[in-house]
C-alpha cells in the first residue's frame, strides 16, 4: 500500500474513534491534517444558528431558543438548531477534529475555521418564486434566505479570509464544503400551493435541465422543482471558482415519511401508502428522482473538473433503513395506545402495537404522529419524549441528534474515503 492509501486508512480509523468519542483525544488523532475549514449552506438539517437572526428581521419569535431544543448536548440549553442536540455537521466537525462550525450571523470571532451560512426554512430557488400570485397580506414565508442569498453571504465574508486569487485557491483548498441538502423546502412548499400530479408533472423538466448544463438561464415561473439541480449545480460551479477543491451535495430525506407530510395528506387513500413503511408513496417517489438527478449532475461536475472531488451522500436510504428496521438503531419507541386515540386519529394497529410510531415526532403536539400544525416544539402546549435517542424525528421533518449520529458516521467514512491519495511506493 502506497503511502497515500496509508494516509487514508490512518484518518478512517481515527474518524471512526472520533466520533464514537468526540473528545479533544480522539479527534486529534489524524492531526486535523485533512481540513483547516468548513462553510456550509444548506437550509435546518445544517443550520446552526442563524434561523433565530433571520426570524428577528422580521420580528417573528423562533422557537427553537426555547427547550426542549438542545436537551441532549450544549448542557441542554438550546442553540439555534433544529433538534435536541447536535446535527450531522456537528458530528463532522468533531470527527475531522474541528470546532463546530458557527453560524455566520450570530457568530462575532473568527471564521478562519469556518462559516455556516445554512438558515432554517431556506430554500434553493429564490423566495419570490414561491409568492408568484400570493394575494395581499399573505404569509411571508418562506423568506428569502436561498442558496443565492447564503453564497451572497459567502462572498462578502471572502476577503476577510484571503486577499489574492492564490491566497484564496489555498486556502478553500484546505476547507471542506457542504452545499445543501437543499430541495425539502422548495418541494414542500410546492405541495401547499400545488397537487401532487402537478408536481409530479415536472420531473420531466428536471431531467431536461439536468441534461443540458449547469449554464445561467433565466427562471421559468411555470415550474419549481424543474430548476432545482439546474441551479445547485450551477452554485456548485460558483463555489468551484472560489478555490473550493471538497464539496459534499447531500441528498433528500424521504419526504412521503416525514410527519408534516404525512399530516398534509392525511386523507390520502390507503393505496397511497407504502404498507410497509408507513410512507406516502409519491412524495418518495419524486424525492427517488429528485436524488437521482441529483447524482448525474454531481457526476457531470467531477467531469467537468477532475482535481475536485464532489461526494454525493445519501440520506434518503439512511432514513428509510431506521423506517423498516427501528429495532436495529435503537428506535424502539413502540408505545400501546387507548382506543379513543385510535378511533380519533386512525392509528394502525396491530396486537396493541402502533405501526405509526417509528414516524412520530418526540416534540409536538396531541394528534397523529405527535404532530400538530398548531402546536409547535417549544410551543407550551407540546410535549416531548422520555427519551429522543429512541426516536427517529424530532419535531416534525427534523432528525433526532441519534438519527443524525447514524447517517454521520457513513458521511465521515465516505468524505475520508473520497479523498485522493498520491500513490507511493
């Protein structure tokens, strides 16, 4: 084995010791020779912090500053993010013996080790696109923190970091980047305004734009979900300019498994649903598609530029393992439950057993799957778990931090995998 492969087999040892212990020891074990840096964009699933900034802009109350948000980590005081504890770029970041990346709008130090610009809510294709024909006094969300707005941020925060093209081609050399996930909330807010026909209807489009590039082109106002990978892979090509030489473009949850999903559709015919899983069927079914294309526009990157390395990583099939098999992670947060709330919320069940219950959030409010539109996590109204490492969802769409700790594990291993190695003998 050349010495390059010596290399990475060294940092997948140490990453794994990392963060199954993400002590100062452990992490220190690979040098924190692989990156100096992390900058993020991507909406809940990666903010650390900025929702709460962006909601005062608008004198909206973010609830999750208030517990039980950040009871299992940061001495059960909550941070920002959208779950009890850490999220997957937490645990990255203390696998690579990093500190956790601060979000750029709260943060007041440096971000010479980097810089989360990911803001809750946030969506890949602009705000105003979602508000087409919005009458007077509508809501005003989502708000307009896209994928534009969070590289805008970037390139502001530029110069403080490097000076010369040369300085800058080093230095985001050294850092690693995350680029989404993007596409739940451009999805999601689409099935509120359209049918799920309709949307399904544009995936053609969404191979097409795939198909021909990432080159700038106007917006066309009749579609949303065609433009997505368009224009994240265009942004990927921005953020490549910039000296970015790691990038990781995560894939989509199973959004037909996600509670608010499920509780949208709560009429839907029993055929709609996977009756394995629970699921909706056609909600994943676009998700499978979306992820898919999602992959041929990473692979037509690494083409286009063979000394980047572009890693793709999964999600979707990561959730769907703890769906079908809750007892293999842990969520075993099986729960027996009285007649009239099975009469009332048409639970499934069987033998006493609520099949539902590996999709229940462990924060919400009374009603099917724990979720209720009305009543939010952190709301006082809403009542939270016993135990979050026994669940899969937190408070709606969001993971747990045990959810998160599973599927980070494999991205550290395929990041650290990824990496080229200069072969030696």
């Amino acid at each position: 084995m050349g010495s390059g492969g010596r290399l990475v087999l060294a940092a997948l040892m140490a990453v794994a010791l990392a963060i199954l212990h993400p002590s100062a020891e452990a992490a220190s074990l690979h040098g924190g020779g692989l990156f100096d840096s992390i900058f993020a964009f991507g909406d809940s699933f990666t903010d650390t912090g900025n929702n709460p900034i962006v909601f005062g802009w608008y004198n909206v109350f973010d609830v999750v500053m208030r517990p039980p948000y950040g009871m299992t980590s940061f001495g059960g005081h909550p941070t920002g993010r959208n779950c009890n504890g850490r999220l997957i770029i937490d645990f990255i970041a203390q696998g690579l013996g990093l500190p956790l990346v601060p979000p750029y709008l709260s943060h007041k130090g440096s971000f010479q080790q980097g810089a989360n610009f990911a803001v809750g809510g946030a969506t890949a294709l602009n705000s105003s696109f979602f508000h087409i024909g919005d009458p007077p006094g509508a809501s005003p969300f989502p708000l307009n923190t896209s994928l534009e707005v969070q590289l805008g941020w970037f390139e502001e925060l530029k110069p403080s970091l490097c000076q010369t093209d040369q300085e800058c081609k080093d230095f985001f050399g050294r850092s690693l980047f995350f680029v989404g996930e993007f596409g739940i909330n451009d999805y999601h807010y689409s099935f509120g305004k359209k049918s799920m026909q309709e949307i399904r209807a544009f995936v053609p489009d969404l191979i097409q734009t795939i198909s021909m590039g990432a080159e700038a082109r106007p917006l066309d106002s009749s579609c949303c979900s065609c433009h997505y990978c368009h224009f994240e892979s265009a942004y990927m090509h921005r953020v490549i300019e910039h000296g970015a030489k790691t990038l990781v473009v995560p894939g989509m949850i199973p959004s037909g498994c996600a509670p608010p999903i499920l509780v949208a559709f709560e009429d839907a015919d029993a055929s709609e649903y996977d009756a394995t899983t629970g699921c909706l069927k056609e909600p994943n079914e676009i998700v499978k598609l979306h992820n898919s294309l999602l992959r041929d526009a990473v692979q037509k990157l690494r083409a286009e530029h063979p000394d980047v390395t572009i890693i793709h990583t999964d999600l979707f099939n990561h959730v769907m393992e703890m769906v079908k098999a809750p007892e293999k992670f842990g969520l075993e947060n099986r729960a027996v439950v009285n007649i009239a709330e099975v009469d009332e919320f048409n639970y499934a069940v069987v033998a006493g057993i609520n099949k539902d219950d590996v999709l229940r959030v462990c924060c919400g409010g009374r009603g099917r799957y724990h979720y209720n539109l009305s009543v939010a996590c952190g709301d006082e109204a809403a009542t939270t778990c016993e135990d979050p490492s026994t669940h899969l969802f937190w408070d709606g769409v969001h993971l747990t931090e045990a959810a998160y700790h599973y599927i980070a594990e494999d991205w550290l291993n395929t990041i650290v995998s990824s990496l080229p190695t200069t072969a030696s003998s």
